[in-house]
C-alpha cells in the first residue's frame, strides 16, 4: 500500500475537520501528577480550552527505539509505571483510555519511509498518562503513541512531525511530552535555575519564535549548550516532533515557562489557530 492510498484511507474514514492544534507539555517529575502545581493547574486549563480531538497521538520521551519508529496499536493501551522510589499512590494510578488500532496502523503506514513498525506491547507511559490525565481526565478520547528512534538524529524528529501534521486536518491531536531542558544530573532541588538551563530554554524560545527550525535541529549550531542541556536528548526529541508539525499559518503562544529543580525546563507551547 502506497502512502497516498493510506493518505485516501485515513481521509476516507476520518471527516475533516477544523484543524487541530499542536501540544508540547514539559512533564517535569511524575508527582506532578498528584499533587496541585503551577504545571498540572495549567495542563488542566489547557485541557478545558483545547477542542476535542476524535484521537490523540502522543510522542513521549519516555518510548525510545532504536532503528525504527513504533506505533501502539493495542486496543486498551495499559498505563505504564516507568519511575522509581515514589509514593505508592503514583503507582496505583490508571489512565483507562481506549486506543485506536486502525487510526494506529494507518499511521505506521504513513511511517513507512521511517521504518515504522506496529506494536502492541507498548501502553501509556509517564511521559503520557500524567499529562492526559489532567488534559482528558475521564479517560475518554482514544490515544495512542509513537516512539522515538534514538538511532536518528534530531532532523529525523521534524520530518516525522511533517508527515504527522496531515492528521490535524482529520481530528487528531498530536501531543509531545518531555521537556525543553532535561539534565537529571545538575539538579538543585529547590535553588536557582542553572544557567546553561536558562539559557538553552530562551535560545530554544527564540527560535521557536522565529520558525527556524533547522537551527535547533542542528547540533554543530546548538554545540555545548545542547549537551550540557541534553545528556541524552530524548526529552528534547517530543518538542521537535511537535514543531516538525507546525507550519507558517499556526500562532504560538508559550506556557508554564519556569524552569524547576535548577536543570529541568517546564517550558510548554501550543500552536493553533
């Protein structure tokens, strides 16, 4: 099958519909998922403004391959605990959502070229639930994820937003989730933004802004800085994804821009209408 017969197909059985914006969340801690923040008060807001999509696909740092891009196409996606040495109550959350094998497989075949695979072992994981569950809190909008391939490097992270961007147009919400700034290893818990933190969040914004996304897909530009950033860039990739998707028409407005625990930027955005 031909991308444009899965173009035709996803068109045929998704109605068109009013373009649907684009979501990255910087997720930050997963306690932010029980306790009242500035970051989950916010994704709830958010949640109550954004339309309702008829599916969500989500990019999250936390699903990482290596040589191929995989897509969830089980039909009850299981919530995935992938942290360690946190409250019990964190791990008796459930995020009971449906997937949606058929709009998943469609979109493995648009992945063809990336060396997209189908998977049904996967699920929710933290990167995603601890954000859809503010977002959607009644668990009732399909969603599903698509993975990460580490083995590529960031460019590869906007060409596959660019061939994702057609499903806005049919009613589905592309959600990134990881974060602007990720260094586990410079956190100060409660003290003062790292400077190297501080200052890739504003060159990220900037550029952003700008739409010149080749720029912070390009590590000899980002040099040191993306490094010291980015140990591992897995929590940067989501936010290129998301940026691959947008084009010239999208407004961008920026949300919960802090940066907390010294090295983790909670820079989110969205672009829409």
């Amino acid at each position: 099958m031909t991308i444009a017969t899965d173009l035709q197909n996803l068109r045929d059985r998704l109605a068109p519909s009013d373009r649907m914006p684009l979501v990255f969340l910087g997720h930050g801690s997963p306690m932010n998922a029980l306790e009242d923040t500035q970051f989950s008060r916010a994704w709830t807001e958010l949640g109550q403004s954004l339309p309702r999509p008829k599916a969500i696909l989500v990019v999250s740092a936390h699903w990482m391959t290596q040589g191929t891009t995989l897509v969830d196409v089980s039909k009850m996606p299981r919530t995935i605990h992938d942290f360690y040495g946190f409250p019990q109550a964190l791990y008796d959350q459930q995020y009971a959502a449906e997937g949606d094998p058929e709009l998943a497989r469609t979109v493995a075949s648009l992945l063809a070229s990336h060396h997209a695979e189908e998977d049904d072992t996967w699920g929710l994981d933290h990167g995603a639930w601890t954000v859809l569950k503010f977002l959607y809190p009644d668990a009732d909008v399909p969603v599903f994820q698509v993975s990460i391939d580490m083995g590529r490097d960031l460019d590869h992270q906007l060409e596959i937003g660019r061939t994702l961007s057609e499903l806005r147009d049919r009613g589905v919400l592309i959600l990134g989730s990881g974060n602007v700034v990720h260094n586990l290893r410079a956190m100060r818990p409660g003290g003062a933004p790292q400077d190297f933190a501080t200052e890739f969040d504003t060159l990220f914004k900037d550029k952003l802004e700008d739409r010149d996304l080749a720029h912070l897909a390009d590590r000899n530009k980002l040099g040191s800085l993306l490094t010291m950033a980015h140990p591992s860039v897995d929590h940067y990739m989501p936010a290129l994804t998301i940026a691959g998707a947008s084009d010239d028409k999208d407004k961008l407005t920026f949300m919960t821009d802090a940066i907390d625990l010294g090295s983790v930027s909670m820079r989110s955005f969205v672009f829409h209408a």
